[in-house]
C-alpha cells in the first residue's frame, strides 16, 4: 500500500482552501473514500447558486474537477500555474463566471466544454470528449451555468 505524497496533500489541501475562502456560502463536504487511486474527495452539493454537484478531488499528483460528464485533471498538483489554473476554473464555475456547454447525441454527453467568456464570446479553457457510435443520433446542447455570485 502506498501512501500520498505530503507535498501533494499540503498542495491540495492549498487549492480547497483558497476555493473555500472564494466562495465561503457553498457547502463542501469531504469524503474518505478509501478506494485508490483517489487520495481525497470533495463534493460540492446541489445548493442554491449552484445548479448541479461538483466533484473535486486529488488522485496521486492531479487534481481533478468533474461536473456532469465533464472530467478534467490539471497537474502537477504542486506546481503553482497548475494549482492556479484549477482553482480559477473551480471558483469560476461556482461563482458564474465560467459555464459548462455540453454536446449530446441521444440525449448522451459525448463532448463538454468548460468556457469562460472573453469579450462577446465564450472561450474553451478545458474539454472532455469520449467515443461515441452516436454520430446518427440526434443531436443537441446543454449549458449549464450558475447564477453570478
């Protein structure tokens, strides 16, 4: 059994910190989940101001964002343009700053976009994407954001 490196918890632990100090009204409930490879999670609940969970937690040296099918991990954890870049899309998906537009087929998921706006247009800073025999099926888009805080 191996153990998560000190730096990586102490830097984790950093980045929620600095999300909970943005956005001090939102509940945020840690979980031990004692399944490897996740060192610890975070579940932000339904709430209002917040329309869906948010999941966030630290797996060896990445930290991990999920929203809906949206899957991200920025890393190394201990690096300071990483940590930032993750807390800026974590509190800027909070607060309504940054939104989620996702593609479906069939009612599926099969690509999301965490975008923030830039001028009169939004911008991509993080995708998912995942195969899909879908490409028949009809096609659509969710966005999902949150109220501006």
């Amino acid at each position: 059994m191996s153990y998560p490196d000190p730096a990586n918890i102490a830097a984790a632990e950093s980045a929620i910190e600095r999300i909970r100090t943005a956005c001090p009204n939102l509940q945020m409930d840690y979980a031990d989940t004692g399944k490897a490879p996740v060192d610890w999670f975070f579940e932000i609940p339904s709430q209002p101001g917040l329309s869906v969970p948010v999941y966030i937690n630290l797996q060896d040296d990445e930290l991990h964002l999920v929203i809906s099918a949206f899957w991200c991990e920025w890393f190394p954890c201990t690096n300071p343009d990483s940590a930032g870049e993750f807390v800026q899309a974590v509190v800027g998906f909070l607060c309504g700053e940054i939104r989620l537009r996702e593609t479906l087929r069939g009612g599926v998921p099969v690509k999301s976009e965490l975008q923030r706006l830039d001028g009169s247009s939004w911008k991509t800073i993080a995708s998912w994407r995942t195969l899909h025999l879908r490409w028949i099926s009809r096609k659509s888009v969710r966005v999902i954001h949150n109220e501006p805080a």
